[in-house]
C-alpha cells in the first residue's frame, strides 16, 4: 500500500503542471495511470485539456475517465509530458520501457516543451542498469540483433551483458509491442556510460529504439507515503 500511495503522490503533484488549455503527453504504466485518473476528475470538474496517449492501455483509461485526446497525427507540439519511469539518475537520464511503450513515450517527450517525470522514491537510484534496459527491436532478425545489442553493452563497459527476448508470463510468446516489434531486456547491471550505450545501440541494425531517455526530462517528482519531493534541473 506505501508503494502505491507514492506513486498516488508523485501523480497528485504532477497536476501542478498542468494548465487549462495544455496539450499534455499521458504516459505508461502504474504511476502514469493515477495521473490520468487524476486528470479525468479534473476534467469533469472544468479543466479543459487535451491528452495524447503514449500506449493503447493508455488510451483506453483516458477514454474510460473522460480524458478529451488527441491524436499524435494531430499535434506538432505538447506542452507537457508526464510519465513514469523505472530508474531515474543524478542527470535525470532514464530507463523507461518496463510496462513496452518505449518508442511512443520517447516520441511524445521529445515532441513535449517539458517534460515532468513521477515516481516512487525507489525509482531513484545512483547509476542506472539495476533495471533491466528495455530495447525494441525488429522480428526480422532479432536474433541477430540481439547478439549486436550484447556486444554494444560489451564495448561501452557496461558490468552486464546477458540480453533476453522479452516474453509473456502466462503464454511465454514474444511480447508484442502496439508498433508491432519485439522487446529485449538487455541487462547491464550497471552502465558506465549511459550516453555512449544509447548511441551504440542506435548504430545496431534492427534496433527500432532503447529506453535510455537522456536530455529530455527537467523535472522529477518522487512520491512517497508521506508526500512528494520536486526535483529540477
């Protein structure tokens, strides 16, 4: 219960940066999905937003709280991003793609004049790679894509370089991404150098993108039971 009322927290303060007539990028996953329960009340009692969803799961509870959404295809800008993460350093460089929608968040908070990141104080951690770094990847080859993807976390010193096939746990079938890809898990332990692992893994052929999010988040806001602190660049 603590860990959810956390992220409750970090989602509640997120709502300080969110303003009537904002386009607001909705992320993924647990922490994300209070925020759009939040933003749903809000809405019915007369913010007048517009939300651009970063996962069909996403848009689905949007739809279902009274969320008024857009879609990417509409939109040249927003002006602000709110999501989650699963680890969170020093720099604000993240891993995020736990919950799969790596590619769309990465193109809703590149898209987004600021982005606020929520998460429990957990998710803050000293050198990223505890997490396992989430990749996605082409079908066509991935095994071959997945060996590419061990030698880059090999060449940039990383203290890990076991990479699996993300599956389901009830069906053990490749996890299919809303783009229709595949995901690796590429576990790294520990990165030294997260900057030159994203771009080693960009270089990869096959690699569609990573969950490495560097430069784009200015504000993190990490729950806890008792409240939320703000953090900024």
């Amino acid at each position: 219960m603590s860990a959810d009322l956390a992220k409750q927290n970090a989602a509640r303060a997120a709502l300080d940066y969110v303003k009537d007539g904002m386009i607001v990028g909705l992320g993924t996953g647990s922490t994300s999905a209070h925020l759009v329960r939040f933003l749903g009340e809000r809405v019915r009692d007369g913010l007048k937003i517009r939300g651009v969803p970063t996962s069909e799961a996403t848009r689905n509870l949007a739809e279902q709280v009274g969320v008024p959404l857009l879609e990417i295809s509409q939109v040249t800008a927003l002006d602000v991003d709110i999501d989650g993460a699963d680890e969170i350093d020093p720099g604000f460089r993240l891993i995020k793609g736990g919950g799969g929608a790596l590619l769309r968040e990465k193109i809703v908070a590149a898209a987004s004049r600021q982005m606020v990141v929520i998460a429990d104080e957990t998710k803050w951690v000293k050198t990223l790679g505890e997490f396992p770094l989430p990749v996605e990847v082409t079908r066509f080859g991935f095994m071959l894509t997945l060996e590419r993807v061990r030698e880059a976390l090999r060449a940039t010193g990383c203290a890990g370089d076991e990479v699996s096939l993300r599956t389901s746990g009830k069906s053990n079938e490749p996890v299919i991404t809303d783009g229709g890809n595949y995901i690796l898990d590429a576990h790294a332990r520990k990165i030294a150098d997260p900057d030159a692992l994203g771009d080693a893994l960009k270089r990869v052929a096959g690699v569609v993108e990573h969950g490495l999010f560097i430069g784009l988040a200015q504000t993190v806001i990490l729950g806890r039971a008792d409240g939320a602190e703000i953090k900024t660049l």
